[in-house]
DNA sequence: CAGGATCCAAATGGATACTG
DNA sequence: CAGTATCCATTTGGATCCTG
C-alpha cells in the first residue's frame, strides 16, 4: 500500500462505503489539501510547482507533491513535464476536475449560508457543562 | 486544543481556508467518520448509540463518541439523553444537518456520472512509468 | 526549479478494561 | 447501555539534505 494510499484516508479496517455511498467520492475529492489545490487550480489556472506552492504555503513541498500526484493518477489534474534547464511543471485542472465546480459552489453557498451557525452551535455547546472537561 | 481538534484536521501550521473558501466547511462536513455517520442518522432517522454502532462497525466506540460530540458542536446532530437504567441515548440528525443533504445528494450524483472515471485514470496512470515507484 | 530520500515528532485510531 | 480512561501501533506530516 505505498502509493495508493498515501495521504488518503488510513486504509479503513472495514470500508465506510458499506455504511455510506458517497463515502468514495469524499475520499478522493476530501482528502487531506485537494480542496485548496484545486480551487487554486481552478481560480488562478495553469500555474507551476512554485507558484501553487506560494498560494498554499501551509503545505510543504513534499506534501504538496504528494497531493498533486495523488490528484493527477485520480484524474483531477494533468501534470505537464517540460525538459528544459531548469525543469518546469505545470499543474492544471482536468475536465474530470473541472466538473466539480458545481459542488465545490454548493459548499460554498452552503458555507455562507450556515457558517455562522456552526459557530453558534459552538458557542452554545461551549458554553454548556460539557465543556473542555478535563478536570472530571 | 483539547476537544476543539480532535478528528478534525491536525491543526495546520497556518490555515488553508486563505487559499481556498470552502476550507472550513469541509473540514465540518467532511472530516473522518462524519459523512457515514450522518448519512447513516438522515437514512434511519434517530437511532441509539449501538444501533449507529452497528450500521457502521468500522468504527471504534471511542471514535464514534468523538465523531458525535463534533457533530453534535458544531451542531450536526442533536444528542438526547434520557437518565434511566439502563442509560438511553439517541442521536438524529439537525435541521442544519438536514440543509446538507442537496450537497451530498449532488456528490452522489457526481459519484454515479464520474466515480468510474475516476478508476480508468488511475487504471492508466498505473499503467505508466511511474508505478509505485521503489526501484528508481 | 521540482522533487526524491531520510529521519523524526506529533497525532490519530485501535484494544482493552472499567464505570454510572 | 453508553460511554471514559489508558496504553500502544500505525500513520502522517515536517525538517533537512540531495539531485537532475
């Protein structure tokens, strides 16, 4: 299991997918920066190793690659390897990928909409007994 | 951080949200468990802890407490207690939990129209040069 | 520049035992 | 039943160094 399922979530003991249908796609588009690496993607286009590096510079360059590799065996991104010195990769969002803007735009009406409740919900639950804990 | 991070995301270093909008909820929507556990509670309606437990054995008990108490902050799921001999609890789904459902009926739909796509890509992917690596 | 290799620290998740 | 507490194994991601 070195490659396939590295960044993806720890090889389930059962699959959550018997339990859940959508459980696969959360796992390929979900995982662990694809949402940032995309919407990047997606909102600045074609852009080279660096420059997705710089818009995401919570990742490290190791991570990230892993991500991106991740991403273009799953089809999401096309990887293109241009020769020259110094070597160039430019990264950029498949088709496939592509035809997930629709529900990465729900999420975000979604985010808009209810964000703010989440917060409340957390507040009010914060604010209850249950609190922290730790002191038992 | 004791109960704010557990089972979500690790705390990155900085946060990814400023490269990407839709950051945040998917770290309320769709971090490990939450997505089975809440197709679970809005497919069989309020359950009991054991009954969810059983729908989704994958699961440890431990986790599957942690994965409620998130839900059920970030308000998710709604947790009722009833204080009898033995101890009766139930879990449903929120009505904000209920607002999600258009989303993950779209990412069932993606599932169905591109999932095998998805595979065909990997399929060719693996296929090439760059297999799981580990000869150099 | 674009990564691969290594080593290491942190954190999640599992197993088991115990409680109200 | 519905957890909590503890201990431990695995995994993941970060830091650093190195190469074509």
């Amino acid at each position: 299991m070195s490659e396939t399922t590295v960044g993806r979530r720890p090889a389930a003991p059962a699959d959550p997918a018997a339990a859940c249908p959508i459980a696969p796609v959360v796992d390929i588009v979900f995982s662990r920066w694809t949402t940032p690496i995309l919407w990047c993607l997606h909102r600045f286009g074609r852009q080279r190793f660096v420059e997705l590096h710089r818009r995401i510079p919570a990742v490290t360059p190791k991570v990230l690659t892993q991500r991106l590799r991740q991403l273009e065996r799953d089809g999401l991104v096309v990887r293109t390897y241009h020769p020259e010195v110094p070597p160039r990769v430019e990264y950029e969002i498949s088709d496939l990928g592509l035809s997930l803007a629709p529900l990465f735009a729900g999420l975000a009406h979604w985010a808009a909409d209810n964000l703010d409740r989440v917060e409340d919900a957390r507040r009010a639950y914060d604010a209850t007994e249950h609190r922290p804990a730790r002191r038992g």
